[in-house]
C-alpha cells in the first residue's frame, strides 16, 4: 500500500512510500514527537489519515485501505 508521512500528501515536506501488508516501518517524528500518517492512492492523493502523538507505537490500516488507527499499545 502507498503511505505519506507527513501533513498533506504532495505538499513537499514529507516522504511518500509503499509499505507491504503486516510490515513494521520505523517512522522520524517532529521534536515533539508528532507526525501524520496518509493512507494514498496510487497518484498520492490523500485517502485517510491519522494523526500521531508522542505515545503512539501502532499503526492499523484496514484492508480496504480506508480507516486508519493509531494506539499506544506494545
């Protein structure tokens, strides 16, 4: 699936990349522990984002590629 770390995807200031199924990806956050995660199409338009505070570890995204989650558990 295509990704975007960043505030908005195609905006310049954030990594786009595609990550597989299951996969663990560690992630550089702001200075204050922060990021947004984008769930894209092919093209790199935005489907669903959500955003990452400091006690965040986990990264869920459906299948379908149209809800993401995020959660602090281990």
């Amino acid at each position: 699936m295509h990704v975007y770390y960043g505030d908005q995807p195609g905006g310049g200031k954030g990594q786009a990349a595609t990550v597989t199924a299951g996969a663990t990806v560690p992630l550089t956050r702001n200075a204050d522990g922060t990021l947004v995660v984008w769930v894209t199409d092919e093209k790199g338009v935005g489907l669903a984002s959500v955003h990452i505070t400091k006690h965040m570890r986990h990264v869920k995204i459906d299948a379908a590629c149209g809800r993401i989650d995020a959660d602090s558990s281990r």
